[in-house]
C-alpha cells in the first residue's frame, strides 16, 4: 500500500477531498519529524511509537578501496509498531 492509496482511501471513507488529507498527513509528518528530532518519543496509541535510538561508533569496510573505515556514533529515527491483537 503506498501513500496514495491511502490517500484514495481516506478521501473515499470520509468525502473531504484527496488535496485535504494529503495536507493532513504533510502536517502530521511534519509534525513527528519535529518531535523526533528534538528527542521526544512521539506515542500514538494503537500505532506506534517513534523515538531517535543512538547507534555506537563502529568499524565498516570499504569493498572498493580495500580498506577498513571508522563510522563514527550516530542518532537514527526509529518507529516500533504497537502490537495488534
């Protein structure tokens, strides 16, 4: 399923037209983004939770030069779904 479809989708359930929902879900994208990247977890329940997970430095290699090469520590979004029953 991509996002236009869940755009179709949305527009067909509800009636407020696609141009409408593809601004809320811009919003609400926005609007997660923001929160991860001040460092908040962002709860939304029966969805999920996204937060920023810290990955330690660590040694990577380099196929083409041969080499071995330091990836320094780093911040990633990270998104657990909540479990469905």
């Amino acid at each position: 399923m991509t996002l236009s479809d869940i755009i179709d989708q949305l527009s067909a359930n509800t009636g407020y037209p696609k141009a409408t929902i593809t601004e809320i879900l811009r919003e609400y994208h926005k609007e997660v983004k923001k929160g991860v990247t001040r460092g908040e977890r962002v709860l939304i329940r029966g969805f999920g939770v996204y937060s920023m997970k810290e990955v330690k430095a660590r040694v990577g290699y380099n196929f083409v030069k041969q080499e071995k090469v330091l990836l320094p520590a780093t911040k990633v979004p990270k998104f657990k779904a909540a479990e469905w029953k």
